[in-house]
C-alpha cells in the first residue's frame, strides 16, 4: 500500500520550507533512516530521513520550489 511523506513542519511558527535537494530519486528503493531530501527554513537545513521502507514512487516537488508544511513533497512515495 502506498503511503505519502510529509513534509515536515521544521518548527512551531514555520509553515512552509524550501526542499533544498533530494537524496533519493524516483524508483529508489528507501529504508527506514534513509536521507530523503534536505529542506531549508529560515534559521536551517534540515535532513528529512524516512520513517518507512519500500519505494520511492513519484516526486511532486522538485529542488528550489517552497511547500507548506505537513503537505505531501511526493505522490504515493512508499510502495
């Protein structure tokens, strides 16, 4: 079954992050404790690691691009 990531929420007041890169790309195969992509806030970079396994289906949001926080970076990732 497929499980969506995301995107953390860095901090209390912080409700958006800049995905700065992704560590792993379409089709990886991701353990638990992986680096899945590096997000940057006003203070940060932060490394996100995975809390599942399985594969990395489809990357929604790419490099540079601003996400809201607690919203899905990726589609289906996990599968």
């Amino acid at each position: 079954m497929a499980e969506p990531i995301i995107m953390p929420k860095p901090g209390q007041t912080m409700e958006e992050a800049t995905l700065v890169k992704w560590h792993k790309q379409e089709g990886d195969v991701v353990k638990k404790g992986d680096v899945l992509f590096e997000i940057e806030t006003d203070k940060a970079v932060l490394e996100v690691e995975s809390f599942q396994e399985g594969s990395l289906l489809k990357i929604l949001v790419k490099e540079g691009e601003t996400v809201p926080a607690e919203t899905p970076p990726t589609e289906s990732p996990m599968k």
